[in-house]
C-alpha cells in the first residue's frame, strides 16, 4: 500500500470543496494508495511525470515513487482550472 502526500496548499484547497466533492476525492485518495494505477488513469502529457484521475468535474494531479511507495499530490481543482498550476 502506498503512501499518500499532499502539500499544504493542496491540503487549503481540498478544504475549501463542497463537503460532498472533498468527500468524493478523499475516497478516490484512498483509492490511490492501494492501486495507483487504475483504469482511467493518464499521463499528463506536457509532464511524463506526473498521472491525472478523475472525480466528477474535479481532477487530481499526482506522482508516484514506486521506491518509498509514496503518492505525492501535486494539484486538485476543478477540470477547467487545476493544470494552470502545472
């Protein structure tokens, strides 16, 4: 199982969601630590590094240290706005 990490400003704005979406993504988050992988997933393709899932009109943008076994959240924002910050 893998480990997942977020930067406070990620953390600020997972907090700032309507309850039921930050609801939604944490399920998604717990997801992740256990398959980081799954069917839906994709490469975001200006940074091969980094992986984005969906959850409704939000995406999260994340990386995976298959040593550490650690998730590191990069960005969580709703589909139109979260890659600006790429």
């Amino acid at each position: 199982m893998y480990k997942v990490e977020m930067a406070r400003p990620v953390q600020r704005t997972l907090d700032r969601l309507p309850r039921r979406d930050s609801e939604a993504i944490m399920d998604r988050l717990d997801d992740l630590a256990k398959t980081p992988r799954p069917r839906g997933v994709e490469k975001i393709r200006s940074r091969s590094d980094l992986w984005r899932i969906r959850q409704g009109d939000y995406r999260i943008v994340y990386s995976i240290d298959d040593e550490q076994k650690v998730i590191n959240v990069w960005g969580i924002g709703h589909r139109r706005d979260v890659y600006r910050s790429l």
